[in-house]
C-alpha cells in the first residue's frame, strides 16, 4: 500500500503561481510514476501530468503544457506540481496518484478572475 498525502492548494488570483507537493508513505515511493488529476465541480476526474520514476520523462495534458512543471525528489519521497500563469478553468480538486492505483484525498485550488 501506498499513502498519498497532498497539499499546497488554496485561491490564488489569475495569472498567479502555485505549488502542490504529494508526499508518500508506504512502500518504496521510487518505484512507481506518479501524476496528479484533476475534477472540477460537475466534471470528470482528468489527467494533468505525470513522471516515470526516473523522472526522465513526463507528460502533461494540453491545457496545461507550458504552464505547470511535473518533478520528483525521491528522497524525500516527493513529487510537485509547479503551477504557473493559472486560470480560472484551472479551478479544481487535485488528486496526486502513484502508479494510478493510489490516490490522496485531494487539494482544492481555486482561482479567482
């Protein structure tokens, strides 16, 4: 089993930065890629970015790219998710997930207009 455990939401104003961090507990977080998803009131949960376990490769969703940057400290058995230039359709409940089958309980992140 692992345990996920998100924080670093809040509300911030358009155009503003933001930086979520998961961290891990559990069995040995290096061996699994992570990614966050997100779900806005009404919607379906989807997908925003994720790494290999490694940290060599990511990949991110098209609404996001250029704005948010996905990384990983395996030592501190961490991933991030650095959100930059962000938008009021960003508003959401994000989820960090490891190997997309644990999941956290979520970090609400709302922007203003």
């Amino acid at each position: 089993q692992v345990q996920l455990v998100e924080s670093g939401g809040g509300l911030v104003q358009a155009g503003g930065s933001l930086r979520l961090s998961c961290a891990a507990s559990g069995r040995t977080f290096s061996n699994y890629a992570m990614g966050w998803f997100r779900q806005a009131p009404g919607q379906e949960r989807e997908f925003v970015a994720d790494i290999s376990w490694t940290g060599g490769r990511t990949n991110y969703a098209t609404s996001v790219k250029g704005r948010f940057t996905i990384s990983r400290d395996n030592a501190k058995n961490t991933v991030y998710l650095q959100m930059n230039s962000l938008k009021p359709e960003d508003t959401a409940v994000y989820y960090c997930t490891a190997d997309f089958r644990y999941w956290g309980q979520g970090t609400q992140v709302t922007v203003s207009s």
